[in-house]
C-alpha cells in the first residue's frame, strides 16, 4: 500500500509541474487540466493511505467529502478546489465551452487553478510525511 501512496503522490507531483510549465507557456487549457488532475491524485494518494481505497471519481468535491478533512484550507481554498473539477471537460473539449478552450479559459482562471492544486499536493505531501519516502 505504502508504494502505491508514493506512486499516486509523485504522480501528483509530476501533474502539477506539468500545470505549471503550461502556465508558464501560456498555454491555459493545459495548465487548469493538469490542475485537477494534480489534485485529484495528490487527495487520492491521501484516501488510499487513510482509507484504503479511492472512488472512481474525477470530482474534486466528492474525494475531499471521502477523506473528511479540509487539509487545513480556508472555506475560500475549499470552493476553489470545488471548482476544479470543471477543467476535467473544460479544458479539452471544444464542444462544451462552444469554441477552442484556451480562448474561453482566461489567465486569471488558469493561474488560480494551479495555485489551487499547488496548496492541495502540498498539504497531501505534508499530511503524508515520512510515507512518501521510499522504504
């Protein structure tokens, strides 16, 4: 179980630097999808670890409500995790924002979407300690 931890977080990890070099490359579409999916694995490693399991889920709002801690966010940091689920769709599919999403998808949202993912990763590596250590 301990490895498959590691796995989820570094997994996470590597998802939010990916969202940051999309950020940095202006590319706002990938930044915010790599957002969600660097939150979505760093509160999937923590249920796996606290829990056992995980549910099959891209919802950011249902996992953190599965784990039953706010990880030390603000009611303010907790709506903006809540809104990171969007850009699972958002941020690939033209058909949902009715054009291409990096032109619906503004440097303002992009920014906050990452830095969002930034405090949850963290707080999961955190709150994982010593696990995430290999050994």
């Amino acid at each position: 179980m301990r490895e498959q931890v590691r796995w989820w977080l570094r997994a996470a990890q590597r998802d939010l630097e990916r969202a940051e070099r999309s950020l940095q490359d202006d590319d706002r579409a990938a930044a915010t999808f790599w957002a969600q999916q660097a939150a979505e694995k760093a509160l999937k490693a923590l249920l796996l670890h606290y829990r056992g399991y995980y549910p099959k889920t891209h919802s950011i709002r249902r996992l953190l409500e599965e784990l039953g801690i706010d990880l030390g966010l603000s009611v303010e940091e907790l709506e903006d995790a809540y809104e990171l689920t969007q850009y699972y769709h958002l941020s690939r599919y033209p058909d949902i924002v009715e054009g291409l999403p990096d032109e619906a998808i503004s440097r303002r949202t992009a920014r906050k979407a990452v830095e969002t993912a930034r405090k949850i990763v963290a707080r999961a590596a955190e709150a994982l300690g010593g696990i995430t250590e290999p050994g």
